[in-house]
C-alpha cells in the first residue's frame, strides 16, 4: 500500500463521521424519515406528527 493513501483514507473516515455528526445533530435525518412516513415535522417541539388511520376487515 503506498504511503500517501493512508493519511488520505483517515481524512476520508474523519469527513464521513463528521457528516454523520452534523446530520444527526441538525435533525436532518430525523426530519427525512418523518416525511417520508407521510408524516409532519413539528420543528418547535422537534417531534414527527404521524396520522392515525384504522384499517378495518
């Protein structure tokens, strides 16, 4: 393995992680799952407001 791709491998672990870190810190991904679940993100309270449906047979 050639010396330089060490160094570049670590810097590209340390972008990753803190993309992860702003991701989770910002409610970015939280936001995301909300939506796509149909349901609405209530950024005051930071919580996901799901709609209640039931399903009858």
């Amino acid at each position: 393995m050639p010396r330089w791709l060490f160094p570049l491998l670590v810097l590209l672990i340390a972008a990753l992680a803190a993309l992860l870190v702003w991701a989770w810190s910002t409610d970015y991904i939280l936001i995301d799952k909300c939506l796509d679940a149909g349901g609405v993100w209530e950024q005051e309270a930071r919580v996901c407001a799901l709609p209640v449906t039931t399903i009858r047979s």
